[in-house]
C-alpha cells in the first residue's frame, strides 16, 4: 500500500510541475505587452504622415485634372481669339469640378464651395513663330479666401504651374 501512496503523490508533484511549465510568467506577458506597445505607438505615429501623403496626392491629382481641363478649353478656342483667356480666373470644389461664379464674374470673389482656383496666363507670340502661343496654368488651393495674389513671392509655394504650347492648326501662310 505504502508503495502506491508514492506513486499517486510522485503523479500528483509530476501533474503539477508539469502544469507550471505551461503557463507564461508575468515577466513574460509583461515584456509581451511592452514589445505590442511599442509596435502599436511607431504603427499610430506613422498615420498623420499617410495621411498628408494621401492628401498631397489628391491634390495633385485633381490639380491634373484641372489643368487638363482648362487646357482643352484654351486649345479648342479659335487662335485669333485666344487672348480673352489671358488673366481668366476659373473656380472648382473639392473634387476638381468647376464651380460657376455668380454676381458678375469679376473673379474678385470667389464661389462658396470654392476650393482650387485656376489661372490662365497667354504669351505673347514666339517671334517668328506667331502660329505658338505659350500658355502658363496656375492652379492653388485657395479656398473660399478672395483676393488671391498670383503674382507674389509668398503665394510662389502654394500653387503650381504648368507650361505648354498651343498651335495654330491648319494651312499657316509665310
């Protein structure tokens, strides 16, 4: 009898040995949860800089989209008359669509909504070349603020600017 006693309490130590083994320690839930920590703060300290990525990019985009748009419209114009887009201001909200001014179009004021505003900027004619034209667009976020200066250094950083040219097309007499 005294022999299976020993047994069942040498069973008995064996279970709970084997029990404690299979536990974690505090130590190791505590560096556990430090190491999580840290991985989850670097994770959420990396989210404003998406963010602004993703917003430089919109804009970039849209601003694409603005200036290809502004650009048909000055290409499909007649050339003898392409001189009336020189100093149009032209208003758009937030996804790039144009917005139309109401009270006059002085474009003094922009639009509620307003969030890009375009400018067409026409060249003077190439010499030699008057059948080329060189066209500057200027495209800002400059919400609904009036009153935009396009020409000044300090505005230089807010806007961005795309050249081209446009061509007379047909028969050009020399």
């Amino acid at each position: 009898m005294n022999r299976n006693t020993d047994s069942v309490m040498k069973m008995k130590i064996d279970d709970q040995k084997s029990k404690r083994t299979r536990a974690f320690s505090l130590i190791e839930v505590t560096l556990a949860m430090a190491i999580a920590a840290v991985a989850l703060v670097t994770l959420l300290g990396m989210i404003p800089q998406g963010l602004s990525t993703m917003n430089e990019a919109a804009d970039l985009a849209i601003g694409g989209r603005i200036q290809q748009q502004v650009l048909n419209e000055v290409q499909m114009a007649d050339f003898d008359v392409i001189d009336r887009y020189d100093g149009m201001v032209v208003y758009y909200d937030s996804q790039g669509e144009e917005i139309e001014s109401q009270g006059g179009g002085d474009g003094a004021t922009p639009p509620e909504g307003t969030v890009y505003s375009a400018r067409v900027v026409i060249q003077p004619p190439i010499p030699g070349q008057e059948f080329i034209r060189p066209v500057t667009i200027q495209i800002a976020a400059t919400g609904e603020r009036g009153g935009f200066d396009w020409d000044s250094e300090k505005t230089r950083y807010q806007r961005t600017t795309h050249q081209t040219m446009v061509v007379r097309m047909g028969k050009v007499e020399l």
